[in-house]
C-alpha cells in the first residue's frame, strides 16, 4: 500500500521543489517530506500533479508506455470547428511524431476559478473550451496540437489522470490517497497499473464527476 498525493497546481508553480530564480515550487505548498512528482506539468499550465515517495508507483504513473489516460481541458483561441476536433482525435503530426489517437470534444466553460493573471484576450477573437483526453506525454503536447489545428492554447487544466481527478481542489491544494501496486508474476505494463484503494483523508472512494469550482 503506498500513499499519493493529488495537488491542484497553480498557474506559474514549478513542477519542482527548488529553483535558484525565486520562482514559486512545490514546496510553497507541499510540506510533505521525500515525495517527488509523478509526471510533470509546465509552468504555465494549471490543474492535477500527483506526488509520491514510491519510486515505482511514480514509474508506473510517469511512463508514458503505460498509456494511463490524462484529461484536460484547454482554452483556445477561435471558435474551433468539428474539422479541428477530427484532426486532434486521429492524430496530429507533431515535430517529434505523430500523436496518438486521442478523444477531443467541445465543451461548455467549466466551473473552475479564475486565472491569476487572466489570460490574453483580443477584443474581436472569441475562444472556446475543449476537453482532450491523450494517453502519452511529448513535451507541451496539448499546447502543440491545438497549435497544430489552428487554435492556440490560451488557459490549460489538467483535470484527471487515469481515475484520479481534481474533484472540488482549488489551486494550492492538496488531499491523499491510499493505491495499490500489484506485484506481477512477470513485468507488463498494464499489470503495474496501480489501484485505488480508498482516500487517506476519508473521502467517498471512486471518481467523482464534479468539476472543481
């Protein structure tokens, strides 16, 4: 049985505990000892980052091979179109690769609090929200592939990672969890995918459908 932690990371946090430029960091918010992220989320980019002291568990929810699926919801510039959205569910082609098949709709606006500083926006531009669920994790990939289609990322939330969602944290912070790692007969990736069993903290189990607000 191994502890996690799910943080709702703020806008400009480094997915990091140290940096020499006075940048804020995990350890503004995060006074556990010997965790270390799971993963990493830009500094721009706002929403779910779990942390773990179990180096396995942190592989196993880190490695992109092991496709955990990881949801977010973009903000983007322009009114994007059922063309765009069909482009981002079969692949985009991407400097480093064509991405993988992802799921991609439009949504309304989710209940979520207000970004510090507010985005950018042009005054005759109107944006939209999307809702992108992707299984691998090239660097600033969401932001390239909206890019990509047209329609510029302008505000990004990671709202859940595998069955692990950010439920009603604002930004800054944080709950545990009790999961389970499995100790397979033989390696394979989708025997190391861990299991949930229960929040340390004594809230109901299982994902909740609430958006954080």
């Amino acid at each position: 049985m191994s502890e996690i932690i799910l943080f709702n990371k703020p806008f400009q946090v480094l997915t990091q505990f140290t940096d020499n430029d006075g940048r804020k960091t995990l350890a503004d918010f995060i006074k556990h000892k010997g965790v270390y992220a799971a993963g990493r989320l830009d500094y721009d980019s706002e929403g779910l980052l779990i942390l773990t002291d179990d180096g396995q568990l942190q592989h196993s929810l880190a490695d992109p091979k092991f496709k955990l699926e990881k949801t977010y919801w973009a903000q983007v510039e322009g009114e994007i179109d059922d063309d765009a959205l069909k482009q981002l569910r079969q692949g985009v082609e991407l400097k480093d690769g064509v991405t993988r098949p992802a799921s991609a709709k439009k949504i309304s606006q989710p209940a979520i609090w207000p970004r510090n500083p507010p985005i950018r926006e042009r005054q005759n531009k109107p944006t939209s929200w999307i809702e992108l669920k992707i299984t691998e994790g090239k660097n600033r990939q969401v932001r390239r592939m909206t890019a990509a289609v047209g329609f510029p990322t302008l505000r990004l939330i990671r709202a859940a990672i595998g069955s692990w969602a950010l439920e009603d944290l604002r930004p800054g912070e944080h709950r545990t969890e009790e999961v389970h790692i499995p100790v397979p007969a033989k390696r394979s990736p989708s025997a190391n995918r861990p299991t949930r069993r229960g929040k340390a903290t004594g809230a109901p189990r299982g994902r909740s459908n609430r958006r954080p607000r």
